[in-house]
C-alpha cells in the first residue's frame, strides 16, 4: 500500500527562532503589526510503501527522529493518510 505523509517540523518554543523574529518584524513595516509571535519551521510531504497505516507511520517516525528533525531544537508532529 502506498501512503502519504504530512509532516511539520517547528523549532521548540523554548528556542529563539531569527526566522520568527525577523518575519514578526516585516509584519509591522507592511503595516502588518497586529501579527506577531511569528514561528517559522519547515513542512515536508513523503510518500511511503508500507503493509499497513501502522507500519508506515512507524517508517515516518523513524524518518523524523533520525533525519526530518533535530529533537533537541525541534518539534514534530505529522499526518498519514492512503494515497
């Protein structure tokens, strides 16, 4: 069966994000500044071959722990769905 992963990876709130800040802080030069708290990570969508919903979310937890994110820096959370 082939599946489709949705997954986001964020920096962990406890983190500085430059990213963020620097984007929080265009928001007001645009006219913009009742947006704020700005956090910027990455989205990642997968296609996995696997025998079940259970074994591919366990490929695409294996894939996030060693590879899509840094667990010391950042957080994770995904979706999977039958493509």
């Amino acid at each position: 069966m082939r599946f489709k992963a949705e997954i986001d990876v964020m920096p962990l709130d406890a983190l500085l994000d430059p990213q963020g800040k620097a984007v929080t802080g265009s928001m007001e030069t645009i006219g913009l500044g009742s947006i704020d708290g700005v956090r910027v990570g990455r989205h990642v969508r997968l296609f996995v071959e696997a025998n079940s919903a259970q074994d591919a979310e366990s490929k695409v937890e294996e894939a996030c722990k060693k590879i899509l994110a840094n667990q010391i820096m950042e957080s994770y959370s995904y979706s999977i769905e039958e493509a």
